[in-house]
C-alpha cells in the first residue's frame, strides 16, 4: 500500500498530565504520514515532509485528535437515552431491564449495534468498553458489527444469575456461554472480550467466582463491571457483604480487582479502595453525565490524583445523556469544580483518549497519535456553530479545547478516521464506504 499523508493542526497528549509535565503534544502544522493503517512518521511538516518525497497530502480543516474511547457504555440502552424519572436502581428496574430482554432477538440486537456503532462514529469515538446483554447473541451481534467495520472494541456477555425474569442466567451457563465467545471473539481483528458481572447484587457469590476463574484462565482479556455510583446501591451492598471492608472488597474477595479491571463511576469511594485501586492497577471509568441524570453524585477528582488511581472517560448510555466524550469533558469539568477541583481541558482529552486507552491496555495501539500506533483520529471544527465560533475567535489552545468541550457536541466532530480511512464526514453528511 501507498504512504498517504494528512496535514494540519495536531494535538494528543503523551501521558496523564496530573502524573508528570510536558505531556501535551501540539503540532499546530503538522503531518501524520500514514501506511497500512499506521502510523509511520508524526511531526511538523516542514520537518517529516522531505522525508517523503512525492507523498500525496491531504489537508485537514480543523484540529486533529485521536480517536475517543469510550470507557464504559451500553450499547443495549441506546434506545432507552433519556428516560424519565428514577435514581439508579429503580431507572433499571422501570426502563432498561424491560428493553434489554428484547436482545434475545439476535436480529434486534444486530439492528442496534449497527445503529450504535454509527453513532460513536459520529460523535468521534473509535473504540470503546461496551456492555451487551445476559444473552450471547447480543454479544455475537455487537462483535460482527465492529468487526465489519474494523473498529478497536472490548465487550462482554453480561453475567447476571439474580437477574429479573428474562434477564437471569445462572453460573453454568455463564461459564460456558463465556468461554465459548471468548474463545470466538477474544483477540480477533481489533477486538477484546470483557468479563462483565453487572454489578455485584445481580451475580451469587458463585457466578462471581466463576468470573475470577475466567479472568484467572484468560490472562488478557479485561473486568468490566460497576462500582460504587449510588448511596441506596452501596447499601445493599454492604448489606450483602457484611463482613467485606467496602464496595470494591465485595469484588476483590472473588479475584475481580486485578490490573485489567475497569470499574465505572467510583463516585462513592473510601480512600481504603483508592488505594487499593492504585495498588492493583485497577481503574475508573468517570461518567459525569450520567451521574448527574440519575442523582447519584459528583466524582472525587482529587481524591482519585491523591491516591494516583487510573481514569478514564465513559459516557454511559443510556443514563448518559451524550455520547460525545467532548461533552463528557465539559461535564467532568462541572463535576471536579463541585469539589473544588478544576479538571485542565488538556487533562480531560487525556482521560477520553490516552487514560481510557490505558483502561483498556490497548495504549500501545492507539490514544496518543504516535508512531507506530494505528491511525484514529478525529478532526474537530471549533467553529462548529455560530456561538463556538465567536467564543474561538483568537482564543488560545487551551481555551478552543475547553470550548469545544463545554460547547461542542456531535457538530464539533467533522471527520472521524479509522486506520487512516474517513469513516464519518460530517459535511458529506454520513460514514464514507
């Protein structure tokens, strides 16, 4: 295949920010030189030019970031965004356990993920950690979408023995269902499979064990699961586990926390599971505007830096009102200055894109535009609406970056690239083939 060139103005963000200075990378006329998918030269253009003599070029209109990866989101509730009324436990109980037994219908399934996927692409996200359903066909459904579009996903069968009717599976066909996708799925083209207990009150305490055997017999695949979002749920919890020391102990005790598990929301968190988060290597994924929808509080930023714990970004859909990790940055912002945290807008491209990738262990692949990683990338168009527009006009890095984030929503996003090849064109109004 031919080299292929894209110019522009690029930004990524090299590591955590919070974690050692000098992190961001901005080349404000720069090229990404291109071959087979990756990335084989990255820099200023008067520099990598002359390297590639007669490299064809095509300019980009807008500032050039990596692919954002959503690191937590369900795929199955996309229908079900924005649904009135309810905190956490009841909003499942009244509006997505309903939908979710309609994936049993691997036709159903099929239309949605397709349905999802164009979705992410439209808002800039090129991978995500996604939740499927207790039925394998949803995950069956939701592999072969990504797969046809050679997108880098991680999703999982949801384990869920103390289900509602429906939605109940028990420990043996857990295991076997799981092994038998893992074995389909895991590792093939770009795709990761994901243990994935709903949460610790829906699995007995032997399906949760059976989940630490797979995660203890499948060293590379990744625990995906909930922790500590809502006061009424941590209750019941401790409830349950009267004799664990908190939320995160109910998992650890079943071989769950280990440094490929990543836990979403985390907004409720005694300083013993941030530490003991850090120590195993495992991981938030924050989810501001769910968090806000469904009443159930604002995450600890600096207790988080404090204990040097991993994050990412998710959006959560559905209690996640934006699938637009720009706009989940925005809102991260509002949650971290509740509590008298100011989240810096380069830190928080970093947890939509080099933190989620690290949730994920695919920070070799993508997240950072760097050499030798493969090419997602998004450009963004801070002048996307007449008011971002007049708010951009002579603003420094920084402050485009944070309008973007607090403005911007799936308009920001003028071109989505996967593996180097445009998959969504805003101005043309749809995905390329």
């Amino acid at each position: 295949m031919t080299l292929h060139a894209y110019r522009g103005e690029i930004l990524s963000l090299a590591h955590d920010p919070a974690e050692a200075p000098d992190a961001v990378r901005h080349d404000p006329d720069g090229v990404l030189v291109i071959k087979d998918g990756v990335i084989v030269a990255r820099g200023a253009a008067d520099d990598v030019l002359p390297r590639f003599p007669g490299v064809e070029v095509e300019h980009l209109p807008g500032l050039v970031v990596p692919g954002f990866i959503d690191a937590h989101v369900h795929y199955p509730q996309l229908d079900r965004i924005g649904s009135h009324g309810e905190q956490l436990l009841d909003w499942l109980d009244r509006h997505i356990f309903p939908a979710e037994k309609a994936f049993a219908d691997a036709g159903h399934a099929g239309s949605v993920a397709e349905a999802f996927l164009g979705e992410l692409l439209r808002h800039g996200t090129t991978s995500a950690l996604v939740f499927a359903t207790v039925h394998a066909a949803s995950v069956d459904a939701f592999f072969a979408a990504a797969e046809r579009r050679n997108l880098r996903m991680a999703c999982g069968k949801v384990l869920m023995d103390l289900g509602p009717e429906g939605l109940r599976d028990d420990p043996a066909s857990a295991l076997a269902e799981s092994e038998a996708l893992i074995a389909k799925w895991h590792g093939r083209a770009r795709l990761t499979y994901a243990v994935t207990p709903r949460f610790a009150l829906t699995s007995s305490d032997e399906q949760l064990a059976i989940a630490g055997r797979l995660l203890a017999d499948h060293p590379g695949v990744l625990l995906h699961t909930h922790l500590a979002e809502n006061v009424r749920e941590i209750s019941e919890v401790a409830e349950r586990f009267s004799d664990a020391a908190d939320y995160l102990d109910a998992y650890d005790r079943f071989g769950l926390v280990t440094d490929r598990s990543v836990f979403a929301h985390g907004v409720h968190l005694p300083d013993r599971s941030c530490a003991r988060l850090a120590e195993s290597g495992a991981g938030i994924a924050v989810c501001p505007t769910s968090n806000f929808f469904l009443g159930s509080g604002m995450f600890d930023f600096a207790q988080a830096e404090a204990h040097m714990v991993r994050l990412g970004l998710g959006s959560d859909i559905g209690a996640g009102t934006s699938l637009s990790l720009l706009h989940n940055g925005g809102a991260a912002y509002q949650a971290g200055l509740f509590k008298g945290y100011r989240l810096d807008p380069f830190r928080a491209l970093w947890l939509a894109t080099g933190g989620s990738a690290r949730l994920l262990h695919i920070d070799a692949k993508v997240g950072a535009l760097a050499e030798g990683q493969e090419a997602d990338f998004v450009v963004l168009d801070d002048r996307a609406t007449p008011l971002l527009a007049r708010r951009t006009a002579g603003a420094s890095l920084a402050e485009r970056l944070f309008a973007m984030q607090v403005l911007g929503d799936d308009r920001t996003v003028r071109q989505t690239y996967v593996l180097g090849r445009c998959a969504w064109d805003r101005d043309a109004l749809g995905s390329a083939p």
